[in-house]
C-alpha cells in the first residue's frame, strides 16, 4: 500500500496508469544542497519500487499460503493453516512494514515538491483518495454482485456471509494510508528539525502505548497503535526520501550499523515475546487471546524497526535489481499492485471453491506431504486467476497522468 506526483503538462497528457513511469521532478525545493556537493540526479528510486514490489508478492504468498478450508455440503469453516507447528515462523516474514516504509517515501517526495504550498498538498490528497477509492468501489460493487448470485444459485447463507465479511479485510491499510500521509508534511518538518530526536519519539510512542496495555492495564490507547505502530516504517520512509531530496547522505552510518540494529530489534521482539504475555505468531490465530496486529503490539514494532533496518542495509542490492534482472517484475507490480493487493483475496477464493465446490475435492491438511506437493499448482492456479483478474479490473487503476495516484504507487525522485 504511495503517491505519484501531480504535473501540469505542456499538452493534453496520454491516458495511462497513475502507477507508470512517473515524470521527472522538478529539482529539491529546500534546502539546497551544500556548495560543492553534487546535488541529486533526476530519475526514478529503484529501491522503493523493490521493497514495494517485494512487499506486495510476500502479502500475496502470506495470504495464499494461511489458506485452511473445509465444506462439508452446508458449513464452511475457515482455519490458518501457519496456525498448526512451526508455521508461526512464517509470519515473521510478513512484509507490511516494507510497504508503509514505500507509502512514506512517496509522500514525502510529493511533500518535497508542494514545500510551501498547502493548497496545492491538500488537493494532490484528495486527488490520491479518490483516485484509490475507484478500484476499491469496483471490488466492493463486484463483490456486492457476487454475494446476490451466490444467494441466488443457492450457496448457504453462512458461507457467503464469511466470505463477504474476508473480501474487505484487507481495505484497513488504505484507512491508515491516508491518515499517515496526511501527516506527511508533519513528519518530514519534524524530521528536518529534531532528525533522531523525532526518529525517537515515533518508536517510542506505540512501545509507550502498549506498556500501558500489559504494564498498567490500561486498554483504552491500545487501538491507537493501529496509526502510531504504522508510522514507524512510515515514517522512516519520509526521513529517507527527505534526506534524499536534501542531498544528504541516505543510508547514514553504514550497513554494518543497520544489520546491527535490525538484530537488536529482533533480539527485544523475542524476548518481549518470551517474557511477556505475547503469542509468538506476528499475526493474528484463530482462537487466540491476543492478536500481535489487532492492534499493533511492541514486538511487531520492533520487527518493523528490523525490517526497515534490513531494506535499508540491502538497499544498493535492492536498487540494482530493481533497475536491472529484477524490471520485469517490478514494473508490471509497479502499474498494477494496487489491483493485485485488492484482488489476490478474490483469486484465493475463487481456487478454494473450484476445489471445494467444483471438484468436490477437499484441501490437504496443512504442512502434510499432500501439502507440500500441492504448493506449486496452488500458486500456480492462484497466479492465473490473479492475472485474469488483473487484466479485467487493472483498468481502473489507470487515470490520467499526473492526475491521481494510489498507496502503491510508483514516485520519481533524485537518485544520490
């Protein structure tokens, strides 16, 4: 789940996707770059459209592969399959903080560009929202479509109703994406003026809310870490591409210093967890009393401090491929991800039910041999349906050029 730049053109711009290959900015408004110091060039930042990319495929395989489903003719009952052995160690792999750190370099691009111009920022957002909220109607009316025929053809209610309360599960990330971004300027302002003071303050505000939680019982703020723990990866987005757009050092203090403290981060979340009342999943289980994401807690922000940590370390690698091997895979996310995170639900859906339905076949328990064996033609199938499903709705990601942009969006920027 990031903004595009809104341009004037000099004529009527081509039809085209707001998730394209963006324009050039124009150069960094403030402040400028120290004499004797190369300012940035122009161009496009292949780091963030890796760990958007990259950040996109793991949410998908994450999704596929919780996939626990029975049918007994009446009933439908849906489990989590990370939730049997060893698959908690999965979720530590979930990608979410890589995407809010994507969303906060964008803004704080666009950010950099309206310095000085409020209007200008506050009608660019709106145009974002609503350019965001089209695919999000679509899938709404689609599915709304899709809960009548259902009904109609005589599926259980039961079921319907569980797959209708799943489909909008994911739209959460826009929710926080557009109060996050919102704040954009905010952050980057503070940035600039406090650096690893506000850095400081942003992490520590969530741990502060759920030390009240579990320390002091009180759960009233707890809710509010659904915003404030997001902010973390967000907001490292924005002291990253801020510095960037002031020609400063991007990846300050080395790799060696990141790895460290994203081992560190890793190191407080284990023994958080194995001290405090936390489940080991960084996800949320059936059955369990808590949830690490429903809201946020301390060890799913320090395993975002590590993820933010780790891209950051990996960042020359990451650019690299972004720019080289790996652009056929990143563009094509880059134009369309918004579709592929609003959709991949739908296409895991529509497999669960071939199988259930249509083949009258039932899911192979989780992590058995059957399991194992039927991984590669599960994402295979799923893949195909997701790409159908791209082909179909990916149009109405598509906007006029410079015009509207959406959370997963693509940015020009200065390369350092």
């Amino acid at each position: 789940m990031t903004l595009t730049t809104t341009l004037v053109p000099a004529e009527p711009a081509p039809r085209r996707s707001a998730l394209s290959e963006p324009d050039r900015p124009p150069a960094p408004a403030s402040p400028p770059v120290a004499a004797g110091r190369a300012g940035p060039r122009q161009g496009r930042d292949g780091f963030v459209d890796a760990i958007r990319a990259l950040g996109i495929v793991a949410v998908v395989a994450l999704h596929w592969l919780m996939v626990e489903a029975t049918w007994d003719g009446s009933t439908l009952r849906v489990g989590n399959a990370l939730g049997h052995g060893a698959g908690w160690t999965v979720t530590w792999l979930q990608t979410l903080p890589l995407l809010f750190l994507a969303a906060g370099a964008a803004a704080a691009y666009r950010s950099s560009r309206t310095l000085g111009l409020p209007g200008r920022w506050w009608r660019a957002l709106g145009g974002s929202v609503l350019g965001a909220a089209r695919p999000v109607v679509v899938l709404l009316g689609v599915w709304a479509l899709a809960v009548v025929a259902m009904l109609a053809v005589g599926v259980p209610d039961d079921a319907v109703r569980r797959l209708a309360r799943m489909v909008p599960q994911p739209l959460w990330f826009l929710g926080v994406w557009v109060v996050l971004v919102a704040l954009a300027p905010l952050l980057q302002r503070a940035w600039r003026r406090w650096r690893w003071g506000a850095a400081g303050v942003v992490v520590a505000l969530p741990l502060a809310v759920d030390a009240l939680r579990f320390g002091a019982g009180i759960d009233g703020p707890a809710w509010a870490n659904v915003l404030l723990a997001w902010a973390v990866p967000f907001g490292a987005g924005v002291a990253y591409a801020t510095d960037r757009r002031d020609g400063r050092r991007a990846v300050p203090n080395g790799r060696s210093l990141l790895v460290t403290g994203a081992l560190t981060a890793l190191a407080g979340a284990a023994l958080l967890i194995a001290v405090g009342p936390y489940p080991v999943s960084l996800i949320g289980m059936p059955g369990a009393e808590i949830s690490n994401l429903a809201p946020p807690t301390a060890p799913v922000v320090l395993h975002a401090v590590a993820m933010v940590c780790l891209a950051l370390a990996a960042r020359p690698v990451l650019a690299r491929w972004a720019e080289g091997a790996g652009r056929t895979v990143v563009r094509p996310l880059a134009q369309r991800s918004m579709t592929v995170y609003l959709w991949h639900l739908t296409a895991m859906f529509a497999v669960v039910g071939m199988v259930l339905l249509g083949f009258g076949q039932s899911l192979p328990d989780a992590w058995s041999a059957d399991w194992w064996a039927s991984r590669p033609v599960w994402f295979g199938a799923g893949l195909l349906v997701l790409a159908g499903l791209v082909r179909v709705f990916g149009r109405f990601e598509a906007s006029r050029a410079g015009t509207t942009d959406a959370p997963t969006g693509t940015e020009p920027v200065g390369a350092s």
